[in-house]
C-alpha cells in the first residue's frame, strides 16, 4: 500500500479549507484517511492545526508528502509554533463551523 501525505478539502463553495491527512494514494480526494495530521486555511495563509509528531511519525513509515503537504508543513515551521498549534479566537469558531457543515 503507497501511503500517501496529501490535502483534503473539507471547506464550502468559494471557502475552501484543507485538512492534512495520510491515505492510500488510491483512494479519492476527499475518501478514507489512515490519519489526520492537520488543517490549513488557503485564504489566510496560515495552519490551524498541526501534529507535527505524526507527520514525522508517517514519513519515518516511508509516506510520500505531495508538493502541497511539504508546503503546509513549511508554512508550520516558518510560524515558528510549536506542535499542535491550538487554534484561537474566529479562527476555532470558524474551523467549527466547517467541521459542522461537512
């Protein structure tokens, strides 16, 4: 089974927000994951929330990150955050409300 480190979109029509999920690379966009690893919101710029230690913990496991997972892990280091980044304020109102919907 080639695992696979790869975004998910969970947001709505014109709002999109992304979870960070490992999965079978044959299964669909947005189908089974083995893990969820984080979330990432494309029209701030910015990761909600990261789990640094499982990331690593798939990559040790021999998971491919994509091109746009390796650019959501970048963005988490630039912050300077340490894992799990909690989100604060509007931002968990509004992870709540896409969590909801979906």
């Amino acid at each position: 089974m080639a695992v696979k480190i790869r975004l998910s979109r969970i947001g709505t029509t014109n709002r999109p927000f992304y979870r960070l999920i490992a999965t079978d690379s044959r299964k669909k966009r947005d189908g089974a994951e083995l893990a969820n690893i984080g979330t990432y919101d494309p029209l701030k710029g910015s990761v909600v929330t990261f789990n640094e230690d499982i990331y690593q913990e798939w990559l040790n496991k021999g998971a491919i990150a994509t091109d746009s997972a390796k650019k959501v892990y970048r963005l988490f280091k630039q912050s300077g955050a340490l894992s799990p980044v909690a989100p604060t304020g509007i931002e968990a109102a509004q992870a709540e409300k896409i969590e909801q919907a979906a």
